[in-house]
C-alpha cells in the first residue's frame, strides 16, 4: 500500500478490531457502536454472576497466540480439559456422539454403528459430497446422521444441513476410524477428538478478562457509542455525523452486509451478492443457579427436537469464580429462530429439559433466567457462499477496506483466529511490530 493521507480506520471493537489496534501500535481510530468494548468477548455479570455470550473457551493452537495469551495474561489462564458430553434418547455420552455410541439405547448405537461399517466399506464415490448432509452420511452413515448430525445441526444453523456446503465443516467435525467407533460403541474409551480437547479460560473475570487485558495496552484513539453513518469511497473518508475522517485504509470488523450497506456508490452486482450472505441469528439465557450445578460437565450438544436447546454450558465448571459460592452460571442456546414462546412455556420447557440432563434437580434451582440475543451468530455456508464473499472481499480491498473477524470476513471462526487476523491485517497495511509488545 502506498503512503496516503489519514488514519486507519477500525471499525468495531470486538476482538479482531482490538488485535489491529494493537498490532498497529499507532496512528489508528478505532469506532466501536457500543459503550463498551469486546464485541463478543465481553462477561455480563448480574449478582455476582458471570456469562459470556454463551461458551467463549479459548482454543490456542498457534504459537504466537500462546505466546501473546502469556503476555496479556501472566498465570491468569487456566488448561482445563474439555468434558463435553451429548444428551439424547434420555442419556449422556461422550463428545463426539460419532466415535462414543456406548451408553445409547442398544438399537440406537446398532443403527448407528451398522450405518457406519456400511458406509466405510461402501466403495469410496466418484465426486465430492455436493453438500452437508451428504458429507455425513458419506462419513458417519444413515444412523449418525438421523440421531446426531442432521438434528443438530438443523438446530444450530437454523436450516436443513442440505443448504449447507460440505467445505465449511472440516476443521470442526471430527472422522473417527472405524476402530474408534467400534471401541467406542462397546464402551472402550476412544482418545479424546476434535479441535477442542483442551481450553484455556480466565481464572478470574470470564472471557472479558482477555478483551481487558488487550484494551489495556491500546495506544491510539478510541470512540466508544460512535458508528459511522456512511463511506465515502471516492473522497475516502469515513463519515460519522457531519464530521468527515480521511482514511489510509479501514479496517472493518462489523457485519460484511452491513458494511456494504455503509458505501456509496456500490455496483449492482456487489449489492447482489452482499444480499446472499446469510447468518442465523441466536437466542439464548443466562441462567443463575441457586444450587451447585448438578452435572458435572463444560458443555453437552442436545440434537433431540423436542428439547428447546441444542447446547447448553455451565461456566461454573470451567471456573469457580463464574458463580458465587454455593451456586452455578449456565448459559442455554435456544434453537428457536422465529418470535419466542410465551416466556413462561419456555422456562418451563427449558427446565424440563435441564433437569433431565442432569443440570438442576428441581425447577427452582433457577434463581433467575435472562434472555439475550445475538443478531449475526453464524454464517450460514450455503451454496452462494463461495463465490458471493469472494467477489465483495476483493472489490472491498481494491478500495483499501480490509474485512476481518468473524463477521467483517463472513466466516465461521474462534478467537484466536480473530486475533490473528487482527496482526496479519496490521502486518499489510506495514506498521506492525515484529513481536508482541508488552
Ligand atoms: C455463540 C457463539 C459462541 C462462540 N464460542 C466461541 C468459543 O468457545 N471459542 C472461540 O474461540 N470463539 C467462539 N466464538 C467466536 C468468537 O466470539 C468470535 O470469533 C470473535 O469474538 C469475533 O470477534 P470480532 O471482533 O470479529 O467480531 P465481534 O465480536 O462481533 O466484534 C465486532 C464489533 O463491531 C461492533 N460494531 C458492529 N457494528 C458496528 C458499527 N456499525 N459501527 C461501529 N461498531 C460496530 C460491535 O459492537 C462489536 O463490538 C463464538 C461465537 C458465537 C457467536
């Protein structure tokens, strides 16, 4: 990039636009919508009660990152390993369902183990799965995907896993070996799998320890409750109001449609495309408890429909100081995608069905319950995917807006990832120390 007049411009203060701040050292606004920043790595905390939004557990699997955690961090990250289990057919097994059948209903874990012997020994098919439901029955069978992979993902994404690419899931669906799955089945434990084994997690003060930890370090200017209200690409200024902010370069970290909607000027064929990304939205409680937490384990995957829920968590487990003494912080990710129930039916069902899994013992154990929701949670690889964010990245870049994070680059990411993105973005545009700095 050659030298132009004004600042980077970082819009949005979740944890990629932090990282860029960061990383950039100087010479950077960044404009961040809400009053506080962290975007959604930030804790709630309500009578001595801590929530993320929803499981925020750190996997760090580069050494720079390690390295960086270290630094922000000094031995206020504690490794826990994972205990996630699946609740279905009234039982808890262990995660991943695929490779840990032991424990079903007998027929259940033959359907599923009889479908994945037929599957493996099948001869291997010409072409590639043309979408994500034939991705697992290819790899998991008829059984594991009617109990497990169809129903749960439906859920998650809030559509049939048919409208979904096969090419997303690679990195975060794990394959046993048929070996595994057979152990598995008859109750030998097969080793743990899957991008999540292990985590890291704030001793102290919940994810937003980590935001803090970052924000403290900033040393360029910050504008909390600011948003621009459009881009004027031709004069390359970001306008908020009447005021009017040359750029170099802008970093964007808010939803990639929203962006779009934010420039003048845009061909059809950009507004086109930027109209085909699709992201479900989530709804999900906070839940005090007034009793330790029953159950034992970090997370459990609910596939079943008539469970209101498809993950639910319990911070507590993963670190004490999520609840004061004597009680338990849960976080409960609600499937439901149209206008909510009546909230009465729905904490009824949701106890219902958190005391059959093992996290409360009597409906009030619930000291309270608080709903919250997540306007883009996850973007949705259908088939227009591909070619849809491909062509709004390149003609956002051409024009020195740089998408990043899990929303600005439309994609589907951890926070790590975010962070990274955050140091590489800062890395091209050429100030970016050579370490990290203290
Ligand atoms: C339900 C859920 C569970 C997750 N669990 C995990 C997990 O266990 N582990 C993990 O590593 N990752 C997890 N993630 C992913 C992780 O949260 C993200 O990858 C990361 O926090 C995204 O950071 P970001 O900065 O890219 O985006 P965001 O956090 O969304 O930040 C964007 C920021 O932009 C601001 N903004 C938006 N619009 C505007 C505007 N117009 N003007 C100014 N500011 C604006 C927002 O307020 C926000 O602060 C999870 C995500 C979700 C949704």
């Amino acid at each position: 990039m050659g030298a132009r007049a004004g600042r980077v411009v970082i819009l949005g203060g979740g944890l990629t636009g932090l990282s860029t701040a960061y990383h950039l050292r100087s010479g950077y606004l960044l404009l961040e919508r809400e009053e506080r920043l962290g975007g959604h790595a930030r804790t709630e905390e309500k009578q001595g009660f801590r929530f993320d939004q929803t499981g925020h557990w750190l996997h760090l699997r580069d050494p720079y990152m390690r390295q960086l955690a270290d630094r922000l961090l000094p031995r206020l990250l504690r490794p826990v390993d994972r205990r996630a289990r699946v609740f279905s057919h009234h039982v808890l097994t262990r995660y991943p369902f695929q490779a840990n059948l032991h424990g079903l209903p007998p027929a259940v874990a033959a359907e599923c183990l009889l479908g994945l012997i037929a599957t493996r020994t099948a001869p291997a098919p010409a072409e590639a799965p043309r979408d994500f439901e034939q991705y697992c029955l290819r790899h998991f069978g008829a059984g594991i995907s009617k109990h497990f992979m169809i129903p749960y993902n439906s859920k998650l994404y809030g559509v049939h896993p048919r409208e979904i690419t096969a090419e997303w899931c690679q990195r975060f669906v794990p394959i046993p070996s048929l070996e595994d799955a057979v152990r598995g089945a008859v109750g030998e434990r097969p080793p743990e799998m899957g991008y999540n084994v292990s985590f890291l997690y704030p001793r102290r003060g919940g994810i937003e320890t980590l935001t803090r930890a970052l924000v403290a370090r900033l040393r360029g200017e910050v504008r909390l409750r600011t948003e621009p209200t459009s881009i004027d690409l031709r004069r390359r200024e970001v306008v908020v109001g009447g005021e009017r902010i040359p750029y170099s370069a802008v970093v964007s970290t808010i939803a990639l449609p929203d962006l779009i909607g934010l420039c003048d000027n845009v061909p059809g064929d950009v507004r086109d495309a930027a109209r085909q990304l699709r992201c479900t939205s989530l709804r999900y409680l906070n839940v005090a408890l007034k009793r330790p937490p029953a159950a034992d384990f970090h997370w459990i995957y609910v596939p079943e429909e008539k469970h209101p829920f498809y993950r639910v968590g319990i911070y507590s487990n993963a670190a004490s100081s999520m609840a004061p003494a004597g009680g338990g912080s849960v976080y409960v990710e609600l499937a439901e995608r149209g206008p909510p129930p009546p909230r009465a039916r729905l904490l009824q069902q949701v106890a219902r069905g958190l005391r059959e899994a093992g996290v409360i013992e009597r409906p009030d154990d619930i000291l309270f319950a608080d709903l919250r929701e997540i306007r883009y949670a996850y973007v949705i690889f259908d088939h227009h995917y591909y070619a849809a964010t491909h062509l709004l990245r390149e003609w956002l870049e051409e024009r020195d807006l740089y998408p990043r994070g899990r929303y600005g680059y439309w994609t589907y990411n951890s926070m790590e990832d975010c962070i990274l993105a955050g140091r590489d973005v800062a890395r091209l545009l050429g100030r970016a120390a050579a370490g990290p700095s203290a």
